[in-house]
C-alpha cells in the first residue's frame, strides 16, 4: 500500500514538474544521447554497408531490393516493438551502357564529354546521333530562337547555379529547372536531344544527374547532364566553331513498374501508441554513386534515432517510427502510398501523425530544424533552442520540411527537416562523387543524437 501512495505521489510530481526540473532533466537525457551516439557509431557502420556492399540503388533495381531486406534485417535486430515492410509501386528506369559523349570539330578539336542520362530518359538510335548544338540559358532563350534555329539541333542548357547563396540549396532550386524541365521544353521547338549543364555551384569533372518530366504532347528526346567543366569549355568550343557537332549515345531502358518497399520499424508508445512521430530518409538514391549523404545518411541517422532510444532504456509516450521511403528520386511514389495509408487510418481515428522529421540534406554537421508548424508550436519548438547550444545545433527557422512528409501536413502534423551544413553538399549530390568515405563519422552521428534529442522533446510536450 505505501508503494502505490509513493507511486500516486510521484505521478502527481512528475504531471506538475517546475520547469527549471524538466529542463534539467532535457538536458541530462539529450546529453546521454550525445554520449550513446558519438561513443558507439553504429549509424556510421550502416551506412558504410548500404554504400560499400550494396551501393548506389535506383528504385526498380536489384540493389533497391537488397537495400530494403537489409534495413529490414537491421530494424529486426533492434529489438523494436513492429517491423514492417509497406508495398510500393516504383518505376524501374536503367541508364543501359555508359553514355558517350563527343565533341567533334576541325576547328574547336575532338573532346569526349562527362555525360550521362537524365533519369527517365529515352535512349538514342542505337548507332547514337550526331547534330549541330544551340545553346541557351533559360526556356525564354528557347521562344526567342524558334523552332527555325533549333529544329535538328541539339540544345545546350548552360545556366550556371549561383554561387552567391549561402545556403546551397538556393543555388540548386535557382538552375534544376533546366535539368527537370529542358528536354520537355526543347522538344517543342523540335531538339533533337538536350544536354544540361550539372545542377550545382561546384565546378568538377562529374556529371550529376536527377529527375526530369516529359510531356505526354511532346516526343521524348534523350537528356543528358554534362559536367560543369566541361559544359565550361563546351561553350568555348561552340565560340570559335558555332557549327560544331555532338555525337551522343545512351541506351536507357524503361522496365514496366515493378514492386518494392518502404521499410518501417517502430517503437510503441506508452501513453499514446496511436499517436505517431516519425522520423525518416529515402532508401533509393541513383545509380551512379553509392547514394552516401544522398540519403543513406538520412536513413542510418533516422534508425539511429530508434537505437539511441532503446540503448538508453528511454520509454516513449508516442509511438516512435521510423520510415525508410523507397522512390524519393525517381518518382516519390513511396511518399505518396505513405501518406495515403496514413491519412486513411487517420480518417478512421485508428492513428494519427503529430509531429514528422525527415532527414535528407546530406550527412554534414547538423545546424539545426527548418520548421513547418504553426506560431504557437514554432513558439514551444524555439524555446528548446538553448537545450541545443552545448551541441552547436542553432539554427530553429519557419520553412520546408522535405517531400517524403510534406503530405502528412493534412494530419496537423508538426513537419520538420534537419538542416545540415550545406557547403559540400551539391560536390556530391546525385554524382559518382556521393561516396561513403565523404561523409564524417562524427557529424553523421551528431545529426542522429540531434533529432533524437528532438524527438524526445516533442514526445514530452505533445
Ligand atoms: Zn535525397
């Protein structure tokens, strides 16, 4: 008897804890996150295996398919209360032979091209094609020169990102039109075929490919990204001979679509199990590199959040979920199945989203949360800023969260992305260059303890 009058009175305490007693605590339990996380890298040694033993894994692939049993043995591993795998309907697009790319002129020389396919891109006759080359800098460029100037031809994107944004992902947002939308637009005025120049601020010898759209009105022509090196001296080139040609050669193949996942483990809530937050990165990445900080960073720092949790004994209210989406690159269609099934068991009452964080801006330092929330919440999200100070996380910001949980916004859902530093970041994105040994054990690790931190937050005032 005198335990329960104990367990009453310590129920009644902890349900009207004083601040100052609840911040020290904060503060003791993100500080053995800290501790757990840097002191065993587990994240780290995840990501080395879905980099150096799986590799880069474009959805509809073979890799994909390893990727998502790995996670899934990984999850089981855990100890965690539900694994489960959520079917997803994904295209299934193949570059084919490595692309050729030649630049060939009897005043400018001969020079081969760092090329390769946009995604999705349609291959060319198989014996490749030859044309002459117009290049232009935005699709105003395209109206201005008419059908009359680029029919035949190929056309040359070669709009530099930016290099005066801070944050490099304004730099990107400012130049990937041309790269999603050049072959749709150039189509239009008759191109043959386009070459965009790479989608990032550094100057490197990479091509970095991504997605792009074709129009259902217009032909699909194949798309190339080009190195901004070369797409450089590409355009020297056409200065001393505007008549020079391009020999181009992809063998892409569009598959029809085929079945994969997105791979979910969980952590039951004590209080709330109904209640959701979820923590996530995509799964598939392109084929040219290992997919390194562009996601598998995401998806190692976002499982990490569950095993900081369980080695640390820690019992949350809310159920804790964890979500690696298959298909952000391609076609977000894991994103969309997600957010389907999740606002369908929340019209039904049976489960409901409160909060969100998605983790795809690379695995570099971690700064802090661009926030999607409401005045009020953003005002109890910023009053958790000085909690973070030891940790060098600073930065708390209204903004976007990410395209895996934009849709979850629907459900009240608190969306949150972490924010990395974002210097090296599109040295990386989408290339060959997006590597495992690119990324740092110790930031990695930070940026897992920093939504772990996170979480618990929410989950305490939620
Ligand atoms: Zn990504």
């Amino acid at each position: 008897m005198r335990s329960m009058y104990f367990i009453i009175a310590l129920i009644l305490f902890q349900t009207h804890l004083p601040d100052g007693f609840s911040q020290a605590n904060d503060s003791l339990l993100i500080r053995r996150i800290y501790t757990e996380a840097l002191s065993k890298p587990v994240a780290y040694h995840n990501l080395d295996y879905l980099c150096n033993k799986i590799g880069g894994r474009l959805c509809g692939s073979s890799q994909a398919e390893k990727a998502v049993q790995w996670t899934q043995k990984v999850l089981n591993g855990m100890g965690l209360d539900t694994v489960y795998l959520q079917p997803v309907m994904v295209g299934h697009w193949e570059r084919g032979e490595k692309e050729t790319g030649r630049v060939v002129s009897v005043k400018a020389g001969n020079h081969n091209l760092n090329i390769c396919a946009i995604g999705g891109s349609v291959p060319t006759p198989a014996q490749g094609l030859s044309a002459g080359i117009v290049e232009v800098k935005n699709f105003e460029d395209l109206k201005i020169l008419g059908r009359e100037k680029i029919e035949g031809n190929v056309v040359f994107f070669n709009r530099e990102a930016d290099p005066t944004p801070i944050y490099t992902f304004n730099s990107y947002g400012g130049s990937v039109d041309q790269r999603a939308r050049g072959a749709m637009h150039a189509a239009r005025y008759g191109a043959v075929a386009v070459i965009v120049r790479s989608a990032t601020p550094a100057h490197d010898n990479y091509p970095h490919t991504g997605n792009q759209h074709y129009a259902d009105s217009v032909k699909a022509i194949p798309a190339f990204c080009v190195s901004t090196n070369d797409a450089d001296s590409l355009s020297e080139w056409l200065k001393s001979d505007p008549k020079l040609n391009v020999f181009l050669q992809a063998s892409c193949i569009l598959y029809p679509d085929t079945i994969s996942y997105n791979v979910i483990g969980e952590i039951r809530g004590s209080v709330h199990p109904e209640e959701i937050i979820a923590v996530g990165g995509h799964l598939d990445s392109w084929d040219i590199g290992q997919g390194a900080h562009d996601d598998g960073a995401g998806v190692v720092q976002t499982i990490e959040v569950l095993r900081l949790f369980k080695a640390l004994n820690f019992r949350p209210k809310h159920t804790i979920r964890v979500v690696a989406f298959m298909d952000e690159e391609y076609g977000q269609r894991g994103a969309k199945v997600y957010a389907d099934e999740s606002k369908r068991l929340a019209e039904t009452g049976k489960q409901k989203h409160i909060a969100a964080i998605e983790a795809d801006r690379g695995g570099s330092s971690p700064q802090g949360f661009s926030i999607d929330a409401s005045d009020e919440e953003m005002k109890i999200v910023s009053s958790w800023k000085e909690l973070f100070k030891p940790y060098e996380i600073w930065f708390f910001e209204k903004g976007g969260s990410g395209v895996d949980i934009r849709e979850l916004k629907s459900q009240g859902a608190l969306l949150i992305a972490l924010v990395t530093d974002s210097q090296r970041y599109f040295d990386y994105h989408h290339s060959a260059n997006d590597t495992f040994d690119k990324v740092n054990v110790r930031e990695l690790e930070l940026g897992a303890a920093a939504m772990a931190g996170l979480v618990s937050l929410i989950d305490r005032t939620w």
